[in-house]
C-alpha cells in the first residue's frame, strides 16, 4: 500500500500572507494529541535534531519515557516565507494520550492535566493531532481529541494530521483516502464548533526513526505559526 510523501510542492497549497508581519522573530505554541503510543513525545525531540542537522536513530527513541505530566520542548528554525527571512521559536506541548477513564491509577490522563495547565496555555498556534500509520485505532480515535483542545483553540489556530511511522511500509493500516477523509472531517468538526475558524488544515506523514519528512514538518510550522499570528493580530 503506498502512503503519498510530502514534499514542500505538496505543502504548496497552504498560501501565508506574512507581507504584513514587521517583525522576523515570531515565537508559537504547537500542542500535539492523539493516542497512547503513537510518538508524540519523539516528535518534538527528532525534529530539534534534524533541525540541527542531525539525524535521528533508534537508540534516541528507544531512550524516550513519557511522563504523566506536560512536557515542554523548545525549537528555533530558519526559515525563508514568501519572501522574508525568520526565525520561529516553537514550543511544543505534549500532554499524556492517556483518555479519562481508561484505568491507569499511577498515570494522570489528558484530561487531569489540561484542568491543570489550562491556565498557563493563553493559545494554539497550531494543533498536530497525531496517530500511526499502522493503527487504524489510532487514526479512526482522532475525533477524541477535537472535544479535548476545543477549548484551547482560537479562531486562527491551524492544525496538521500527522502519521507517524513512515518506515514501516509493510504494516501500514491508514489508506491514502483515509487521511484525505480524516482530514476534512477534522476540519468540519472544529468549524462545527467554532463557526468563525479561519485556520490552515493539511497532511503529512513522517519517520521518528530515518527522518523522513521532518523537515517539511519543520517548514510547515514554522510557516504555519507566522500564519496563525498574523491572523491574530
């Protein structure tokens, strides 16, 4: 089964109006969601590597521990947007994938940690609602975590769906139409619950492991946040 790569072309159709934007330096909060298991917590980690010029490998992920709290990770790129230089700051947030109610007593679930955090997170820049390419459980519980940020989102937060798990080709379950139909249901459920959303929406799938696609990721964050700025202001 082949899953499409992502290239800058692909992302080509995600347009930024940033002329307007006076300054080069632009900080955002990038939160991601989705299930236990699916390397949310790597994301962040294998991208500062790659950013640095890097590439990650299995001993960095076999090394990740995900705690029960919310981790902060930070990361300034480079990068050249229609047609000005920047520097964006990201700070990712990576709360637990562990839902309300599934039965862990040592581990506080998504929901216990938001009620704690909320109020320290002001806004959303953009959202990676984050799943495995070779789970469809994980894919098709996406909709779980629209309910769970709804009240951290504004009307200008963007959003990516990420697959992660590239490498493994041969046990992939998510289809290309799956992800062409999840991702405009998940665009549909957020503006069904806040009819004045205004925010970029796409697709991207990626490797933790070989670093495939991660720099796109990388771009189209930082893009994605000058985007989401301007929007607000």
């Amino acid at each position: 089964m082949s899953i499409p790569k992502a290239s800058l072309a692909a992302l080509g159709d995600i347009h930024y109006s940033v002329e307007h934007i006076m300054t080069q330096k632009v900080t955002g909060i990038v939160m991601l969601v989705g299930n236990q298991g699916v390397g949310k917590t790597a994301v962040p980690k294998v991208l500062d590597l790659v950013s640095r010029g890097e590439i990650p490998g299995g001993d960095l992920l076999d090394s990740i521990r995900k705690t029960n709290t919310l981790e902060y990770e930070y990361l300034t790129t480079q990068q050249h947007l229609a047609g000005e230089d920047y520097t964006v700051t990201l700070q990712f947030l990576v709360p637990p994938g562990k839902k309300r109610g599934e039965g862990d007593p040592a581990g506080r679930s998504f929901e216990d940690v938001i009620e704690i955090f909320k109020p320290t997170i002001h806004r959303l820049d953009v959202v990676l609602f984050t799943y495995d390419l070779t789970s469809k459980e994980s894919f098709q519980g996406l909709a779980y975590w629209i309910d769970g940020v709804e009240d951290l989102l504004n009307d200008a937060s963007h959003f990516i769906l990420l697959g992660t798990h590239l490498d493994k080709t041969d046990l992939v379950e998510v289809t290309k139409q799956d992800i062409e139909q999840g991702l405009e249901h998940l665009a549909s459920e957020i503006r069904s619950k806040r009819p004045g959303w205004k925010g970029n929406f796409a697709h991207l799938e990626v490797s933790n492991l070989t670093g495939e696609n991660l720099e796109s990721l990388i771009f189209y964050l930082a893009g994605s946040v000058v985007s989401s700025r301007q929007m607000q202001d």
